[in-house]
C-alpha cells in the first residue's frame, strides 16, 4: 500500500498547517516533509504514525486503497 498524500494535505487544509507544522510534528526538516508531499521520498511507516496520532485518524485512513 502507498501512502494517501492527497488525504494528508487535505487534513493539513482543514487543520490551517503547512509543510512547517507538519515538519515539527515529525520532527524532520521541511524539506523531507516537502519531498513526501511531491512523492519524492517513501514516508517512513513511523511518521505515518504520528500523522495519524496527530490528526487523530486511524493510520488505515492514511494508506490508499489498492485493488486487488
């Protein structure tokens, strides 16, 4: 499965949070946060985590879906 970025960056608008917030909230640099974001860098599965602690979703909610 692939990380839904879409859906972070849409939690990220409904929440008023940039690249910047997002970056503390992992505590990486913006630039690994802005490389996630373009699909540039793999998200680790322990920034997801946080992710979905901080938005307060279940990590599933973060994943896209894929057909079988």
């Amino acid at each position: 499965m692939q990380v839904n970025i879409a859906k972070i960056k849409g939690l990220m608008a409904e929440h008023g949070e940039t690249q910047q917030d997002l970056a503390r909230v992992l505590g990486c640099s913006v630039t690994t946060v802005g490389n996630y974001m373009t699909s540039k860098s793999v998200m680790r599965v322990d920034d997801v985590g946080k992710i979905a602690v901080h938005y307060e979703v279940s990590p599933l909610d973060l994943l896209k879906k894929t057909e079988a």
